[in-house]
C-alpha cells in the first residue's frame, strides 16, 4: 500500500517570528523568491504525495488564496480550518480526519524535510502499529533533542522534560492511522506530542531513524539557514 495522503499542519501563531507573522502565516513566508509552503509542495510532488490536507488557522486564508485547489503544484488541496480558537496540532488533525485516508503521512508547515519518504512508508507497512515517528540524531546540535533511542525503538520522548540521555529529535515526518485518535474522541485541544505520547505507552509507535538533517523556519536562526540551504541547492 502507498500513503499518498499528507496532513500539512499550518494554523500555528508563529510567535517567535513576530513581527513578520503579525500579517502573514509562516507558510506564506519568503524563502528565496517564494512562499515557503511552495518549497513544500513541490517537494512533496516529487516525494510522491498527491493529495495534502493543509490544517489551516492562524490568517490561514492567505494559504488558501495563494495555493488554491494545488494544481499549480500538481497535487490535490484541500483545507480544514481551526474553529474560532486554535485546536493544537493534535486536535488540528482530530478534525481533518473526515478529509484523510485511514493512513497517512503528517508533517508541520515550517519544516523542509529532503528525505526517501518511499522507505519511510514501507517500512511502517512492515510494522503493525498505529503510528510513526522519524527521529534525527541531533545531539541538541539544530535544536533541543527530546527522544531517548536504544536499539531503534523510542524510550523516552518529551519535549518540556528533556536529559542528557536524549540524543535524538523528533524530525518532524510522522505516520498515523486514524485509529491513533480513538482515545481523544472527547477532546478538542491538544497537541500531537499526546497523540505520540500515548501510542508509545501503548508499544504502538515505531521508530525510524533519518540521516538527512532536517531545515525549518519556526525561528529566524532556522529561517536563515534553510535560506542559505535553498541559495547553494540553486547554486
């Protein structure tokens, strides 16, 4: 089975970006000539994705005015909005869920992630778990690392409470099967970090080791370097 389907969450408030988000999302942000959410698209058409559901909140209609339908990309849009106040990524994608398949591929909107997403898929298919997690030998070098790893499998991942043990980072390409949510049926708020948490108290979450560092624009220092990256791709 190929996942196809990806759910892009986009609706954060971008704070530590302020105060070039106050008008615009960080989607929207340029990044060597264009919107960043354009470097996405059109690397998720190359990784082979044809259908993206953008979980859109924050000024969220300028993603949908600029991107549009996705033929411009080459993939299918379609968009699931925040209600009137911000759902948290976990709850962002409890809503999308009408809108997916049963599997799918889940990444943040400021993350560029240059990886084999075909290895990543077949290798959850391999599993019979209900979900997935790609982590990144960080060693706190490009952010603070929050996974413990022992022989491929996540022991410990929190954000807030981080160790020495922590070598590892969440690189930000998940897969989950609807069922994930099944014990936020009566929650609205909340992040995916829960949704992660609680499929690894379950044993129900693999582990897949990344050796491609990961770019992301959530911070003026890691907009920088991804411009940088983008400037000697081009090169």
């Amino acid at each position: 089975m190929k996942i196809d389907n990806l759910v892009l969450i986009a609706g954060g408030l971008a704070t530590r970006l302020k105060p070039v988000t106050e008008s615009i999302p960080k989607s929207m942000m340029e990044v060597n000539g264009k919107p960043f959410i354009s470097h996405q698209l059109e690397l998720l058409k190359k990784r082979g994705i044809k259908r993206v559901i953008i979980c859109a909140g924050y000024l969220g209609d300028q993603i949908e005015i600029f991107v549009k339908d996705g033929k411009q990309f080459g993939i299918e849009i379609v968009y699931s909005f925040d209600s009137d106040k911000l759902l948290g990524t976990g709850g962002a994608i409890k809503k999308a869920l009408a809108k997916t398949e049963n599997v799918f591929f889940v990444m943040y909107g400021d993350s560029y992630l240059n990886t084999d997403f075909k290895n990543i898929n077949e290798y959850f298919l391999e599993k019979n778990s209900l979900g997935l997690m790609t982590v990144f030998r960080n060693e706190s070098k490009w952010d603070k690392s929050n996974i413990e790893l022992m022989n491929g499998k996540i022991i410990n991942y929190d954000k807030k409470n981080l160790n020495a043990k922590m070598k590892f980072i969440d690189y930000g390409l998940g897969i989950l099967n609807k069922e994930a949510f099944d014990d936020f049926k009566d929650k609205e708020v909340f992040d995916l970090e829960e949704v992660y948490k609680n499929l690894l108290k379950k044993d129900n979450l693999e582990a897949f080791e990344v050796k491609d560092r990961f770019y992301e624009i959530g911070s003026f220092t890691g907009l920088d370097e991804t411009i940088k990256y983008f400037t000697m791709s081009n090169d």
